[in-house]
C-alpha cells in the first residue's frame, strides 16, 4: 500500500481507538460508582468480569483471529460490544450487570489481538513500530479523557447515560475499521497437516519473548500496586488534595503519551527497549515512594509514564517481529492472558503489601522489583542478542 494508505488506516484506526478508550474507561467509572453503594464484594465482582475473559478465551480468540479474515473479525466483536452496551445500560439488577459486563469484556478479548495482528498487515512487518505508535497514542488520550468524562457523565445524568456513550464509541469504532483498506487474510493449511503451535507456546518457546514478556507482567503487577498506594501516598502521605492526586494520573498519563512517540525514533531493538521501559517504569514508581516533596513525585510519576508508553509499543512490536504473522492472533491472545493475570496477581497482592508496609514502603518495594527485572532482562539480552 502507498504511505498515504497507510497513514490513512493508523489514523482511523488510532482515532477510534482514542474515542473508544476513553467511552470504556468512562463506562468503567459509571459502573464502578453504580455498584460501590451495594458493597466491595460486587465492586470486585466487575473487576475480575474485565479480566478473566482475557484468560480463559485466549486460545479460542487467538484461533479465531489467525483463522479468519481479521479485519471481518474485528468490526464483528465491535459491533457486538456495541450492541451489549445498551441493555447493560438500562440493566439495575447486580448480577446481570456484571454478566453483560463480561459479555462485553469477552468481546474486547477478541478486539486487542485483532487490532495488534491488523497493524502489520497495514504497515509492513519492518514498519510495525510506528503503527504500535500511532495506536499508543489513540488509547493514551482516551484514557486521559476518558476518567473524567465518566464521572462528569454519571454525576449529570447517571451511568446509563455514560454507558450509552460507550456504545456510541463502539459505533463509531466500526464505522472507522470498516473504512480500513487493509485485509490480514488466514494463511492456507500446512501441506503436512500439522496444526499450528499455540499462543503460549509461541511466546514461552522464544527466549526473547519469554524474557521480555515476564519482565512486563512483573512491571505490570508493581503499576497495579502503584495503583492501590498512590491515593494514600500523595493525599495521606504527602499531603495532595483530590486535584493534585488528579494530576498524578494525568501526568503518568502526559508522560505514556511521550514514551509511546519514543520507540520508533530511537535505533534500538524493541527487546532492549522494552526492558528500558520497564526499567523507567520501576525508577518511576520507586521514586514516587522515595520522594520527599509533591514536586519530586509529579517528576517520578512523569518519568514511570514514558516508560510505560515505551513498554506498550515496544512489547507489541517484539511480539509482532519474533512469530509468525500467520499466528499473530494466538500471539497476541496469550501475551494478552498473561498480562491480565499479572493484573490480577498485582491487584490481589496490593492491598496487603500497603498494609504491610504502608504505601511508600510498598511502591518502593515494588518499584525496585520491576528495575530488577528489567536490568536481568537487559543483561541476557546483551549476552544473547539473537
């Protein structure tokens, strides 16, 4: 395709992802704050719907998405979600909530590997770099957008209101895939007949993938922990009011914006920089546990972010490059299960390390354990390069 095509397909792409985002993470809110009143439990129970769908569906997502036309799969499940999102709106009762929740959920499962497997298609396998960029960039400003929306949105008008909205966004999103010129189509059948090796198998049976991708589960878990302590250590610790804690999201947010423009502009390998990322993220978290001022911990918080938009381009690309693009889905699909369950060990964990060691203690703690990590994964990756 002409490097206009391509522009034109990353920016649909990119710009339905940013609308969509920021209509998930709004939904979110609205349901987070409908089901609050009703107790942790149901709390915890919406929870674990965004996550476990990722884990137990990643075979079959991965399979379907290698299977079929990707970008036919794609507008499908965004129809879908489309769709769902209008009883889940108007539905009161707990249980189905959640139930059309995972519905919803179970149909993203099917949406990220597609979206990351459809990137080379457009791009060139030698160019993926800058379409995770561009995309990066999408979801990062619909999370930042996003949060807020939904509150404002459910404070106005309730949280059907914010969750209509999401719908909306999953319209919108079609509409944007369906214009994508690009087609990933399924690779013919082996001649031997031999099936094609699994998601799992495809990232744990490369060295590079392997080591890369249990760094960034581990960063991922000590960002789930920075999660739960970073209420109480800028408002209780270091005396934030709710604004100032605002701007620390905002900041890490502001910060994943530049890290995602980083990664196609350096001549490094996307398995060095995902480990520097992860390294920036660990230095970031650490040191908001560390600082002794606001100031210093807005900077640290700045600093985890870039790394964290370096790590979400960078981990992709790798993925992209080191498996066969006829697997991409079932690659995708279980790096996918992997970090979701990382999430959910980090967020499981959070809370008692908090009590433990109280927030500053815990980020520390977790922080150090991410550059850890990160500095083993850079030292095999300089031993053994290929």
């Amino acid at each position: 395709m002409s490097d206009r095509v391509v522009r034109r397909d990353l920016n649909l792409l990119a710009a339905g992802l940013a609308l969509s985002t920021a209509g998930d993470s709004a939904a979110l809110v609205a349901l987070l704050l409908r089901l609050q009143p009703h107790g942790s439990g149901w709390v915890a129970g919406l929870l674990a719907a965004e996550l476990i769908p990722f884990v137990v569906l990643a075979p079959l997502t991965g399979r379907i998405v290698d299977r079929f036309e990707t970008r036919a799969v794609l507008l499908v499940a965004l129809a879908g979600q489309a769709v769902l999102c209008v009883p889940l709106a108007y539905a009161t009762a707990l249980l189905p909530t959640i139930a059309l929740f995972a519905g919803v959920t179970a149909l993203s499962a099917f949406v990220r590997p597609a979206t990351s497997a459809l990137v080379p298609a457009i791009t060139g396998e030698g160019d993926a770099q800058r379409g995770y960029s561009r995309l990066a960039t999408g979801t990062g400003l619909g999370w930042i957008a996003g949060p807020a929306a939904g509150g404002l949105l459910t404070g106005a008008f309730g949280p059907g209101t914010a969750i209509l909205v999401d719908a909306a966004t999953f319209a919108v999103l079609t509409l944007a895939c369906s214009a994508v010129r690009a087609r990933r189509h399924p690779a013919a059948a082996p001649p031997d007949g031999k099936r094609a090796a699994g998601g799992m198998r495809l990232i744990f049976g490369d060295r590079l993938l392997r080591t890369a991708l249990l760094g960034s589960a581990i960063a991922i878990s000590s960002g789930v922990i920075d999660n739960v302590a970073a209420p109480f250590r800028f408002v209780g610790q270091l005396g934030a009011s709710d604004s100032g804690y605002g701007l620390y999201l905002t900041l890490w947010g502001l910060g994943a914006l530049i890290g995602a423009q980083i990664v196609p502009r350096v001549r490094l390998s996307s398995a060095t920089l995902l480990a520097l990322g992860n390294l920036l993220i660990g230095a970031g978290i650490a040191g908001i546990g560390l600082a002794p001022s606001l100031l210093l911990a807005y900077v640290a918080s700045t600093a985890g972010g870039i790394g964290n938009g370096v790590v979400n381009v960078a981990q992709n690309a790798l993925i992209s490059t080191r498996t066969p693009p006829a697997q991409h889905g079932r690659a995708f699909a279980a790096s996918g299960a992997v970090i979701q369950t990382a999430i959910g060990l980090g967020t499981a964990a959070a809370s008692p390390l908090v009590v433990l060691l109280h927030a500053d203690g815990a980020m520390l703690c977790a922080g150090l354990l991410t550059c850890a990590t990160a500095l083993v994964a850079l030292l095999l990756n300089s031993r053994n390069p290929a």
